[in-house]
C-alpha cells in the first residue's frame, strides 16, 4: 500500500510537473502575442466554460469509490451497475451543458456591459464552441475515474500529459497563425474529443475481460447520487472561488485588469495544483485504513505525517520560489512598467495560495472517512467570503483590493481542523509536522522585502533557501537510501 501510495504519487507528480511547467511557458507568451486585452476575452470565455464543468456533479469521484468497492468485493453485478448509473448519468448531463451553454452564451454576455459589441460577439461565439469542450470533459473524467479505480495512475498520466502537451503548444501556433479567442476555443474543443476516445481505448482494455453489461439498480442509482451530490457542492465552492472572481474582476473592472489579475492568479494557482497531486492516492489509503475492523492509529499517523510534510514541502517551496525569483516571473508575464506596479500584489498572491495550499492531507482526510458534507460546507463557505472579500476589494480598491480579498479562502484551513479530529489526531500535532517549513516560509517573505532586483543575487537566495529546505525534510524523515531500496526490490 505504501509502495502503491508513493508510486502513484509520483506519476500525478510529474504529469502534473509537465503541466505546470507547461503553463508557466505558454501564459505570458500568449498574453504577449495576444495583448492584455485580448487575453482577458480569452480568460472570460474559458472561465464561463470551465464553471459549467460543474455539471459533473462529482460524478468522476464517484465512479472512482464505487468501482473501487465493486472490485474489492469482486461484485461484476455491482460494477455493472455502478458504471450503467454514472455513464448514463454523466450522458444526460453533458448533453444538458451543451445546450445550456448554446442558448445562455447571449444573456451571460449581458452580464458584461464594459464590453464593446464586437468583444461580446468574439466571446459569445468562443462559449457556444465551449459546449463541446465540456461535453467531452464530463465524459473523460468518468473514464478517468475508472482508470484510477484500477490503479492505473501510468497509463492516465501518460494521456493527460499528452493531452496538456498538444493542448499548450497548439495554442500558441494557433496564435502565432493569427488566431484569437474563437480559434483558441475550437482548438480544445478537437484535443478535448481526441483525448475523450484515447481514454476510452484505455478503459475498454481494462474492462475487456468482464462480463459487463447495462444493469439498473435503484439502490445504486440513490447511493452514487447522494455521494455525487455532496462532492458535487464541494468542487462548487472550490469552483465558483477559482473562476468566480474572474468574473467578478471582469465585470468591475474591465478586461485590461482582468488580464493582469489572471495573469497573477494563473500562476500562483499552480502552487494550489502541484502540491495536491503527490497526497491524491492519501485518499484510497484512508479509506483502506478506516475501513479496517482494528486501525492501526500509529501506521495512521505516519502516512498522515508524510502526506503533509510533503505537501508542506511542495507548497511552501513553490510558494518561496515563486516570491523570491518575482521580478524575473513578472517581467516575463507583463511590460516592464506593469511588472514593477504588480511585485508588492504578486507576492501577496503567492503567499495566500501558498499557505491554503497546505491543507490538501486535511481535505483528503474528510473525503476518505466520509465527511464529504462538512468538506463541501467548508468550500463553500471559504468561497463565499472570498468572493465577497473580492468584490468588496476590487470596487473600492481596485486590482489590489482583488488580490487582498483572496484572503478569504485562508477558511479552508477548517478542513484539517475537522480532518483531523475524524482521524482522531490532534491538529497540533499537524502544526508540529509542520512548524518548521511554515517558519522558514516566512522568514522568505520578509528576507523578500529586503532583496534589490538582481537576478543574480536571487538565484543564489533561491538554491540557499531550497537547500535549507530539502535538509530539513531529509533529517525529519530519517532519509536514507533504504526507502529508494524497498521501492526498487518492489517493482522487481
């Protein structure tokens, strides 16, 4: 299970690494080649396209838990019907996004008045051509699902790298060509079918040698929507907070800040993406412990011990990274008058999401002891304020009201809180997992204030600091080459 544990790890770790990495390189190209204006059109046509993804309803998790209980107990009856409940589910609500998004692109314009006519007529186009990017999302996160109840992280990985790979580069040569927001827009809708059958290859090899067929069972159908429905609230405040204040800034204070605004927040979000995917698989392993007649709260402790520090670790080291080299990032994201406006906000970003960040293992914990109701009332609460905060800031202060109002989402911390007590660890302990990468965090912070814009210099700080910080998870999980010995002698 461990080797399992850290196995998987690692595949969404880099998959996930090539996709960050993707990002960083393609954003401020793009926002170069297409302008600040532009990319804010580009940025409020995806946003409205990525919140109806909330018509998953938290269906691909659910597939996951329920096909993985199904396998456990070797039920092909039951896997059958959990699959005819949550493709036939997930049909239904992909073809209702579609026309949602057909007949609402007009009336959501209307909810943008500083936009010129020709402005709302290029968006208004990029969401109706949207529709078939959702509907090929909802679809491939069943599959996905169903890849991860097989522990096939490899083979899921491998596509979604792929996928990100075409994805980022074809975006650029489409701009490079010429092209704008419309064009962006049907470029993922083609990469968005072409990835949909890819992992459609992928589950019908997997699932060739089973006795399947179409199965309906009420029972299932009430016990995969209830657990759909809870998840579906939970990634609903996660959602409403990662593309809800776009829509926020877009609509207070026009496309131009809503560039520099997503440009900021594109980036430091990658902090909150990075440092989930090596504690994913936490979830399964929870679940297998809880589940046991006799837990054994000492092995309990110890993965939960090293899920968070290396979730601190990743957080807190990214989010140092990102502060310390700020000026380079900067430059490279806007002109160089712009970049030297936005260093102060930039900073203050990077810490917020590096910080909320931090409770990944806490989050995984509510899910994997079934406390999705108190996980889904905790985002969305941390949602709500935070988007309050948002647009309180942005209309009396502007762009840097905006990024202070992102404050609000610190409440996610509720969810280690909570996390914990279900576990029945103390949440001071998860401080003393966590005290030193915290401390030394902000001790970056403020060295940061102190630093002159030599890039040089920087560099230097930067390889100090990480050291500082590899040294310290080393010592306090007595690193040695015995852990890199079992993993070897396991895959043997």
């Amino acid at each position: 299970m461990k080797n399992s544990l850290l196995k998987n790890g690692f595949y969404n770790s880099i998959a996930g690494l090539i996709k960050i990495g993707l990002g960083i390189l393609i954003i401020p190209i793009l926002i170069r080649l297409l302008g600040i204006e532009e990319y804010g059109l580009w940025t409020l046509a995806s946003a409205v396209v990525v919140m109806v993804t909330l018509a998953e309803a938290g269906l691909s998790t659910a597939t996951t838990v329920f096909v993985s209980q199904d396998l456990g107990k070797k039920d092909v009856d039951g896997l059958s019907q959990t699959l005819t409940v949550t493709i036939g589910a997930m049909l239904i609500l992909a073809t209702l996004a579609v026309v949602a998004l057909w007949m609402g692109a007009e009336p959501i314009m209307n909810l943008f008045p500083k936009l010129g006519q020709l402005q709302q007529l290029k968006v208004i186009q990029a969401i109706k051509i949207g529709g078939l990017v959702v509907a090929a999302r909802l679809l491939q996160q069943i599959l996905i699902g169903v890849e991860q109840a097989h522990q096939r992280y490899d083979l899921m990985n491998v596509l979604n790298t792929m996928q990100s790979v075409l994805l980022n580069v074809g975006m650029l040569i489409v701009v490079l060509l010429g092209g704008h927001t419309v064009e962006l827009m049907q470029w993922q809708a083609g990469i968005g079918v072409v990835s949909l059958f890819s992992h459609l290859w992928v589950v019908r090899s997997i699932l060739q040698n089973m006795n399947l067929r179409l199965s309906w069972n009420q029972h299932k159908a009430l016990a995969v929507g209830g657990y759909s429905l809870m998840m579906w609230l939970n990634t609903l405040g996660s959602m409403f907070f990662s593309r809800g204040d776009r829509l926020i800034v877009g609509s207070l204070l026009g496309s131009q800040v809503l560039g520099v605004y997503a440009g900021i927040t594109d980036i430091t979000a990658q902090i909150n993406s990075f440092s989930a995917l090596p504690v994913q698989p936490l979830l399964p392993t929870l679940s297998n412990l809880v589940g046991q007649p006799n837990i054994n709260q000492r092995q309990l402790e110890q993965q939960l011990k090293q899920a968070t520090q290396i979730n601190g670790l990743v957080a807190l080291g990214m989010g140092a990274t990102l502060i310390t080299l700020s000026p380079l990032i900067l430059k490279l994201l806007f002109s160089e008058q712009t970049a030297s406006q936005c260093l102060m906000i930039f900073c203050i970003a990077t810490a917020i999401y590096a910080l909320y960040s931090c409770h990944a293992v806490g989050y995984y914990s509510l899910l994997g002891t079934n406390a999705v109701k108190t996980c889904a009332l905790i985002q969305l609460l941390s949602s709500f304020s935070s988007l309050g905060l948002i647009a309180i800031g942005a209309y009396n202060f502007g762009l840097t009201g905006a990024i202070l109002g992102n404050l609000g989402y610190l409440t996610t911390s509720m969810v280690t809180v909570f996390g914990m007590k279900r576990l029945s660890v103390s949440y001071t302990l998860w401080l003393k997992w966590l005290y030193f990468p915290l401390i030394w965090f902000f001790i970056v912070v403020l060295l940061n204030f102190k630093l002159q814009n030599d890039y040089i210099t920087r560099c230097i700080i930067f390889s100090i600091q990480t050291t500082i910080l590899l040294i310290w998870f080393a010592i306090i999980n007595d690193y040695n080459f015995s852990v890199n010995k079992k993993y070897i002698a396991a895959k043997k």
